[in-house]
C-alpha cells in the first residue's frame, strides 16, 4: 500500500509539473466552477441637519 501511495504522489508531481510547464490555466479542466467576484459600490446617506 506504501508503494501505491508513493507511485500516486509522483503521478500528481508529474501532472502539476506537465501543466505548469505548459501554462494552462490552473482553472481549466476543473471539476468546480468558480465565480468571478464582483465588487458592488457601498452607497452611503449623508444625514441632513
């Protein structure tokens, strides 16, 4: 089980290291979408006196 877990690891490292290397978006290709944010103006009220 060791030897299966250490082949797992260096299949990840190789995967990571083959798409770093090529420059693909770390996005594409993922299993879950992420939204962009967005930034939303805060109105504030000036109080009348």
């Amino acid at each position: 089980m060791n030897r299966q877990m250490q082949d797992f690891v260096d299949y990840v490292r190789t995967e990571m290291v083959t798409q770093m290397q090529h420059g693909l978006p770390a996005t594409e290709g993922a299993l879950v979408a992420l939204r962009r944010p967005m930034v939303v103006p805060v109105v504030t009220r000036e109080r009348k006196r």
